[in-house]
C-alpha cells in the first residue's frame, strides 16, 4: 500500500504540472476557420453535417479550410491530382508564384475509390512530414468504415491541433517535461499494471485448466474403456488408439503440472514466468479433454454403438461450420464475392450439404461403414481447403498493389492457418479427423476471415505508415508545396 500510495502521490505532481503547463496555452490565439470550402465531387460527404462542425474547429492562426473530394483509383497520385484540380478550377489555392500553395491555406483531400486521403498546407502554415501522417492517421479508422464525413471532420480536428501549435503545447514539450521528472513514477506505474494484467490472465488460464482437467479425471475409466474396444484395423481406430497409448502418460503430466500450478502464491502469479507454466498446464488439459471425447465417439462411430449418430454428428460440426460460414466470408468487404472461385466455392457447399445428408442417410441404412463415411468427409474438407485457398489468391490479387503487399498478405494468411498450433493459446478441433491430423491441416472458413483481417490490415498498416507520397507526378512540374498522402 505504501509503494502504491508512492506512486500514487508522484504521478499527481506531474499531472498538475503538465496540467499547469498546459493551462498556459489558454493565452494562444483560438479562431475558426475564415471560411470553409468544399469541394466534394466524389459526393461521398453529407454538408449539413460537415459544414457546421468545421466551422466550430478552432485553429491557433486564422486558416482558410478546404476540402477535396474526387473518385479516383488505387494506381492514382492524388498529390498530383489535387494540384491538376487547383491549377483549372481553383487557382487562387495556389501561391502567386505557381510553385507553393497559398499562405493561410489548408487542403483535406480524400479518394474514396481510391483509398486516399492527402494533407496540403501553405507555407505559413506547414507542419512535418511525420505531423502530416499522424493528420491522416487520425482520420483512417473512420474512413476504412465508409464514415466519410466523420473521417473528414477527424482529420480537419487534428490538423487545428497541429499548424502553427505553439511550443509549449508541442507533445515533444509535453513528453519531455513527464520523462524529466516523472520516469519513476511511470515505470513503477506500468510494473504494477504488468503484474495486475499477469495475474488476470494467470487466473483465466487456471480456470480453463480447472475445467478441462476435472472433465478428463471424471471419465478416466469410462475412457479406457473406450480405447478398449476400439478397433485397432481400423484405419483412424488405430491412429486414434496410437494417440492414446500416451494418454495416462499425459494425464501424470498434467497432474503434476496442476500441482506445481496450484501451488503458487498470490504474489507469484503476477510473473511472467508464471504465467508460461499455467498456460502449459491450461494447453495440456485442453489437449486431453479433447482427446477423451474423441476416444468416446471413435468407438460409438466405428463400433455403430448406440451414440453413434451423435458422434458423427460431432465429426461432421466443423464441416457444416465452414459450410455455413462461407457466405457471410464472401459477403464482406474484400471477400470477391462476385469472382469466379467464390462461385466456386458455392457450388461447393450447395454439392456438400447434399452429400452430408445421403452419407448419414447410407450410414443409418448400413449401406455405408463408419470408415467410408470419414473418408468421404475427409475428401469434402481437403477439396474446400483447395477451394479457400484458390480464393484466397483472388482476394489477394484484388486487394494487393504490388508483389510485396500480395507477400505480405500470403504470409498473413499462412500465419493464421497455423496459428491454432503456434499462437499463445492453442485449440484442439474435438473431431476424429482434428485428432488424426495436424490442427491446421484443414483450411478453414474462420482461419481464412482470421487471415484476411490480419493481411488486410497490416497492408493497410504499410499503406498508411511508411507509405507517404510527397511528390506530384510528372505533370507537377517545378511545384512544390507542403503536402503528402497515404493510403487506407
């Protein structure tokens, strides 16, 4: 309590004096726009709503707002095609000597189609390059969801923040003044956060142990049972019964680690080496949760027990669960939906919602074994894992600009499929064909939108970072104005 109180009492000093500091800035010019034009030939932005919202901007010099709108496309140079824009239809945007823009001016431009957005100032009015990024960044997260106006709004906000900020508002002053004085405050501040967080997830991670290992130890016996008579000519019989031949070995193991983990203190879970050992007794519970029941329904399947509709209802679950998710993959944004292997893929699922209900119809009648049947559901799940990812080459084809973002994505995209092994938290499909192969040998829908997400939004991250355009195309000439753009 003392420690907490510590740092409790040095972090408010610094609050007050930050806050000291910047009371200061109160003295600093706050004035609207001197007038607001829009330009909005793309017809994306609602003005009833824009309008009045920039002019309640205020802004530390008097500055002459504009903003840009045109429906270009994803090759575009929209520095160039800003200034194509000023130099026929409004010149007076530009300085008298044609090579800046004019003083006093602030240019928010935005391609929708394109995937655009450009920050153009005059001379007395120029920001860094780094400022102009950060402009553009802080309108992104609105315009990646359409929200054009909101977006505009953001980005036109940020940019009063940023031209002409007097110095003692400048974050390189604020981040300074805290460093200064308050780095122990900070640091010992963000320990105890680190180790409150630890402890959080140590707990969560025990719990999902605690549930999987109770499970496995109530149906010790009947899983034994189980792996008795489990036909070991049976092609997934005996790899299943091969996976079980290390279950009691297993099962110590996780014994052991649920003692080691349970015996931990309070203060203990908050390390992250902690943190490691639960995780690990949490994964090998899970693992062998899973296994169980799959010894359970291996045996019913194969063995045609009484269960055995249930069990292969249990192997059939994933399948139908990517089945039923391919529309909702193809309907999103970026998903191609309209493209030659989407049509694909529906036919697909249309041909397999079929075939699954003649397999189970044959399998009732005893016109089709328990083997056949798998190995026709396995056939079904590597044809749709072709499928997705033929698909995934056409999303990635549509979405790339170049070979290094299409890189990128693919790498995404494998990262995802493998993750369900290699990610901080494994999962483990309870399935005879989950058990019998390798986690991400299957593609599924929900790796392929978990792929998609993940590429689409580093390439966007690339895009928008490191991705400025300063320059205005050949047709700019000797022009050069402040201003830049980047994609989103």
């Amino acid at each position: 309590m003392r420690f907490r109180s510590t740092v409790a009492g040095v972090a408010a000093i610094f609050v007050a004096l930050t806050a000291f500091l910047l009371g200061g800035a109160a003295v600093a010019l706050a004035v609207p726009p001197v007038d607001v034009d829009i330009q909005d030939t793309a017809g994306v932005l609602d003005r009833n709503t824009l309008v009045p919202a920039l002019e309640g901007i205020e802004f530390y010099e008097p500055t002459r707002v504009v903003v840009y709108t045109y429906n270009g496309r994803e090759a575009d140079n929209l520095n160039e095609e800003v200034l194509r824009f000023a130099r026929t239809q409004q010149p007076e945007w530009i300085s008298p000597n044609g090579q800046k823009w004019a003083d006093g001016l602030f240019i928010f431009a935005l391609d929708p189609v394109g995937r655009h957005v450009g920050t153009y100032m005059g001379e007395d009015r120029k920001v860094s390059l780094d400022q102009r990024s950060d402009i553009q960044d802080a309108a992104k997260d609105l315009l990646r969801d359409a929200q054009w106006t909101d977006g505009t709004i953001a980005g036109v906000r940020r940019a009063a923040e940023l031209i002409n900020q007097p110095w003692y508002r400048s974050a390189a002053f604020v981040v300074t003044a805290w460093v200064a004085g308050g780095i122990a405050a900070l640091s010992a501040a963000a320990w105890l956060v680190v180790r409150t967080v630890t402890r959080a997830s140590c707990r969560k991670q025990i719990e999902r142990g605690d549930r999987s290992y109770a499970n496995v130890s109530m149906d010790l016996e009947v899983t034994e049972l189980n792996a008795g008579t489990i036909p070991p000519s049976s092609k997934y019989g005996s790899q299943v019964l091969e996976k079980h031949r290390s279950f009691l070995k297993r099962y110590n193991t996780a014994s052991e680690l649920s003692n080691r983990v349970h015996a931990l203190g309070g203060r203990s879970l908050g390390s992250r080496r902690s943190l490691k050992l639960v995780r690990e007794y949490a994964d090998a519970a899970a693992e062998l949760d899973a296994l169980d029941d799959v010894i359970a329904d291996s045996n019913a399947l194969l063995n045609r027990g009484g269960t055995w509709p249930t069990a292969w209802d249990r192997q059939l679950a994933p399948f139908r669960n990517d089945l039923a998710g391919l529309e909702q993959l193809l309907a999103k944004r970026h998903g191609q939906g309209d493209s030659a292997t989407a049509t694909a893929l529906r036919s697909f699922r249309d041909h397999s919602l079929r075939d699954i209900e003649r397999w189970t119809a044959e399998l009732a009648e005893g016109q089709m074994t328990p083997e056949n049947a798998l190995d026709h559901l396995y056939d079904a799940r590597s044809r749709l894992s072709v499928l997705l990812q033929e698909h995934a080459e056409t999303v990635i084809h549509a979405f790339a600009k170049n070979d290094r973002e299409a890189r990128l994505m693919r790498e995404q995209m494998e990262g995802a499929q493998e993750g369900a092994d290699h990610r901080r938290q494994r999962t483990y499909e309870p399935s005879i064909l989950g058990t019998v192969y390798p986690s991400y040998y299957f593609f599924s829908v929900a790796t392929f939108n978990a792929g998609l997400n993940s590429g689409v939004s580093s390439v966007n991250s690339a895009r928008g970072g490191g991705g400025s355009t300063t320059g205005y195309g050949s047709s700019g000439g000797s022009f050069s104005g402040s201003g830049s753009s980047s994609g989103f």
